[in-house]
C-alpha cells in the first residue's frame, strides 16, 4: 500500500500575537511556496495567552524557504522541526468527462480498489459554472467518473 521511508516535515510554532489577516495571509505565502499542507490550532501559551500552533507540513528542500516566510510575517522567534516518515496510496491525478464539464479527480490506489476524490478547483468552477452546490457537484463527478477510470 504506502511506500516505507517516504520522509516529510513538520514545522510549527506558538505565534500569540499576531492578527487573524496576518495569519491568513502567511498560510496564503506558505502554501505558494510549496507548503504541503498549512493548519492553526488554538493554544494557551504561559499566562494563559490565548494563542495559535502554526503547522506547515513540507518537504526537506522547502524548509529554509518556508521558515524564511515564517520568520518575515509572523512574530516569532524560534520554529521546531520534526522528521515525520509516512505511508502514502500510489495515486495519480485524470481529467474526466462528466454531465457537468470535464473535471479533474485524485485517484488512489489501494491493493484492490481504486477511490476516486474530485479536485476542490474542479468542484468549485463547476459550481460557478451550473449555479449548483459544492456537494451535488461533488457526488456527481464522484459517481459519473468510475466509468472512466
């Protein structure tokens, strides 16, 4: 199934005082550079400071880069870094024919099965698109494209 020694990294820090624009507009910079994934979770630091744990998930080349961009627009001082090993499904990205429009869709693929996740950019163009919603585009990619795969 997944792939031992696939290596990716954690970077994270406590930052509890910065404002919610500034926090959404480096998650924005993050994720341009090459940040795998980027995510907030509230915290309480010394003297009960309500704060935010800043995690970027990257790859080992990404990670000078992505701490200069942390260091630039927040206010901390210091980043920890871990080295995290996973487990990842084979999977590729297709372009399907759907009653909507082509879409694109992440396949991954496990020992028999093959699962099927419409892209968030095709979902939401599609629904710009038809005037529908997130979910009903969603289930119709997701049911018309196992005919294609």
């Amino acid at each position: 199934m997944g792939r031992a020694g696939d290596f990716i990294y954690k970077l994270e820090t406590n930052i509890d005082d910065c404002t919610g624009e500034a926090l959404g507009y480096v998650m924005e910079r993050l994720m341009e550079a090459g940040a795998r994934d980027v995510h907030y979770i509230p915290v309480f630091m010394k003297k009960n400071r309500p704060a935010y744990e800043l995690n970027v998930i990257c790859k080992e080349e990404d990670i000078e880069k992505l701490e200069d961009i942390i260091f630039r627009e927040t206010t901390t001082i210091g980043i920890r870094r871990q080295r995290m090993e996973r487990s990842v499904l084979k999977r590729k990205v297709q372009t399907v024919t759907t009653s909507l429009g082509e879409a694109k869709v992440k396949l991954c693929y496990m020992e028999k099965a093959v699962r099927a996740y419409p892209e968030y950019g095709s979902v939401r163009d599609l629904c710009r698109k038809h005037g529908l919603s997130f979910q009903e585009v969603y289930q119709r990619i997701a049911e018309e494209c196992h005919g294609q795969i």
